[in-house]
C-alpha cells in the first residue's frame, strides 16, 4: 500500500473534517491509519501506543463519527446520557484528551465533560446532571460522581482505557474493574497501553472482545549508549552467523550475552547447539517453572552463565545491569 491515506479516506461526517481542518492536521499519524478503520468497523481495539504519537484522535474520530447520529439540542438530560467513555490515569491526561475531544467535535454538537479528582466535584456533577454525550475521567473520581448518582453508565457504547499500563501501575485495577461492571455487556472496548506485561494481557483478556492488535513503534526510541547492527543472513546460516559473532573480540570480552528467539524450540536447540560448542549457556522460556528461571537468572548475572538465550515472554521484566551484548537471533514480534 504505497497509496498517500489523508483523513478524507476515512469517510468521517463533514463536521468531523471541518475540525480535523482547524487542528491543521493534514496527514493521519500510522495508529490512526491502522486503528480509525477498525474503531470505525466496530472492532475492539488494543492499541500498542504512547502519548505523542496521535491515538488520541485513531480512537477519538472515529469514536466521535460513530456518535453524530445521537447529537441532538434537547434541553432533557436524559436525551444525552454517556455513550463514550474515556479512562485515564491521571488528570493531566484526562485534561489533553478532553482538550483535543472538544475540539475534534467542536462542530458535531456532541457534549463533553472532564472529571478527576482533586478540584471541586459539585461543578463537575452539575454538568454530569445535564447530560453528555463523552466523558473523560479518572476512575476514582468517576466512581465518586458514580455514588453521588451523577451520572450513569448504562447506555455507554464505546469504552476507552487509555494508558492501561500506568492505571494499573498506579493501582487503578479494581476500580477500573467496577466501572466495567456498570457498562453494558454490548458495547465497543479499546484499550491502548504503551507496555504489554502479563497484567496488561490478562486485563486485555478480560475486557476485550476479540481485539484487533495495532501497533506502532515509539519514534526515537533506542537509547544513545547502543550500538545496532544488523546482519542480513539467509535462515539456514543463522546458527553459523550466531558463533561467529560470538567469538569476535566484543563478544568474547563480554561477561554476559543474552539471546532473544522467537520460539521455545528455538531456545531449547540454539541452547544445545551452544552448549556443544563449550559455551557456558542456559535458557529461559515459558515451559520452565518459575523456580528454574530465577536460578538461571542468577547464574547468568554472576557470571557463571555467559550465554542466556531466552524468549521474549520469558524475559519480559529481566533486569540486568549493564547488559554488554543482546542478540536478536529472530526479529521480535514486538518491536518494544
Ligand atoms: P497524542 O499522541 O494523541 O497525545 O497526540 C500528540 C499530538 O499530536 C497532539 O498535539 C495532537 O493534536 C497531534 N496530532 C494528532 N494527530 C495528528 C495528525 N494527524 N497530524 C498532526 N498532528 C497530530
């Protein structure tokens, strides 16, 4: 697809593009090219993104688009209740987000509100009895307005955790889990998280139905002290390619060298393969226990073992100081 996309390729409601005209935006950012079409379609979403790259808008156009139809001027609160909801973990997210909803629907004649805690709730709960249509909020002080009977959650449409993995960090787990219970069984959930620990998975699990994956790389992202090569070899010479790495000068002053595979089959014969060309080698991967994992964890660290070759699931949350060498002996599934 060498195609140009713009925003008109969307198909988004004139009122829409008139906003999306004023932000100056002219070309849609990659999560807003994969996410916009299947948030469009209708599909659960999790997004692998951070700040700055543009999700805001790949989940709030076409969330807006999706809810033109219910714009309305009834004065009755009751004409607009909550149909989208966006959770964030803090309220200076919830702020940027509202900031940039408001404006994308400037023209739409949809309702927005904010609400986080730390400010006055009785002017938040005053706009929540009026009725809206979108509300970005922070989960306690969702929950608040919640008892106080502000605000009502049944005929939300579209549910959005946005930053998934800083809510959960900050603890926000069982509250974000009674806000759940309150939306309708029918309903569109995205998630987007910049991290995919087995925390962010199980709550992906639990609240996504069959999600459409989209993913873009952070920009910038490698760290200044690391030097990248990359070696272009046909798959039936990796094996050699991987010694003769390993026994250049850098690799052989290393103490340790870890190497990332893509499958435990992988792991189980590149470890025996290093194993019989006298290196000091072990290997993690999924189908050792937790126990066996940390011992090599240790024995790696110490020195003891110089190769560690691992899978990405397994190594997720190793913490190795100064890590010399990494090997990608298969490309990641996750750039990340
Ligand atoms: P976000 O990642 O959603 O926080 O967006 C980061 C910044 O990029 C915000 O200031 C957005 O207004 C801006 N932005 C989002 N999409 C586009 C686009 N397609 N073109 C230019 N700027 C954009």
């Amino acid at each position: 697809m060498t195609q140009e996309r713009t925003f008109s390729s969307f198909g988004f409601h004139d009122c829409l593009m008139r906003a999306i005209d004023e932000m100056g935006y002219v070309k849609p950012t990659p999560i807003q090219l994969s996410a916009i079409p299947l948030v469009l379609a209708g599909h659960d979403v999790m997004g692998a993104a951070q700040t700055g790259t543009g999700k805001t808008a790949s989940f709030g156009l076409p969330l807006l688009e999706r809810l033109i139809p219910f714009a309305n001027a009834s004065a009755s609160p009751a004409r607009h209740p909550v149909r989208a909801l966006i959770l964030t973990p803090t309220r200076e997210l919830a702020d940027q987000v509202h900031v940039n909803l408001q404006a994308y629907c400037k023209y739409a004649g949809l309702r927005t509100a904010c609400v986080f805690g730390g400010v006055d709730i009785r002017s938040q709960a005053d706009t929540l009895r009026r009725g809206i249509e979108v509300l970005v909020a922070t989960p306690g002080r969702l929950l608040d307005h919640i008892e106080q009977k502000n605000t009502q959650l049944s005929q939300v449409q579209v549910v959005v955790l946005d930053e998934a993995d800083r809510m959960l960090d900050m603890g926000f787990l069982p509250d974000i889990s009674r806000i759940l219970k309150l939306l309708p069984r029918e309903r569109q959930s995205l998630m987007f998280s910049a991290t995919f620990s087995p925390e962010i998975k199980s709550l992906a699990a639990n609240f996504l139905n069959d999600p459409k994956l989209v993913e873009v790389a952070r920009e910038n992202s490698t760290a200044k002290t690391i030097t990248q090569r990359l070696y272009e070899v046909h798959d039936s010479e990796k094996v050699d390619a991987l010694m003769d790495l390993l026994e250049e000068d850098r690799c052989e002053e290393a103490k340790n060298i870890l190497v990332f595979v893509n499958s435990k089959i992988t792991c189980r014969r590149l470890t025996r393969v290093l194993d019989h060309n006298g290196f000091k080698v072990d290997s993690i991967h999924g189908d050792k226990t937790q126990d066996e994992r940390l011992k090599t964890l240790e024995a790696f660290k110490s020195g003891d073992i110089k190769v560690l070759v691992a899978t990405d699931v397994a190594a997720r949350g190793l913490d190795i100081a100064e890590l010399p060498v990494v090997i990608n002996f298969d490309v990641p599934f996750n750039a990340e």
